[in-house]
C-alpha cells in the first residue's frame, strides 16, 4: 500500500514584519519567511495553519 500524499501550503510573504509585536516576528521566522515576496512551501496541517492564523495579515496561502 502507498502512502497517502499529504497536501501541501505555499505561504507567502506578503507585508513587513517591521512594526508588528514580537510574537508576530518569531512566527514568521518559525514559518521559515525572512522578506518581503519569500515563499517557503509546508504540510497542510493543524499546526502550521495554527502559525498562520497568527500572521495571516502578513501572507498569503496557496494549497497545492
């Protein structure tokens, strides 16, 4: 039997983290996002879109 693919995330970057509180900043550094347009691509799961529901005025999601 295979293995079931998990669905994948590309989140995106979308606005600067400059101005924003601390625990913003380190969600997005723990997301793997250093600038503005960089894009890193996650398991769709419980716990990134806990991450992102933190810093969702900052990104964007795409399901792939």
């Amino acid at each position: 039997m295979a293995k079931k693919q998990q669905k994948k995330l590309i989140v995106k970057q979308v606005r600067s983290k400059i101005g924003h509180n601390q625990n913003q900043k380190r969600t997005l550094e723990a997301l793997g996002l250093r600038r503005i347009g960089h894009s890193v691509e996650k398991n769709n799961n419980p716990e990134i879109w806990g991450m992102i529901n933190v810093v969702k005025h900052l990104v964007t999601v795409e399901e792939v």
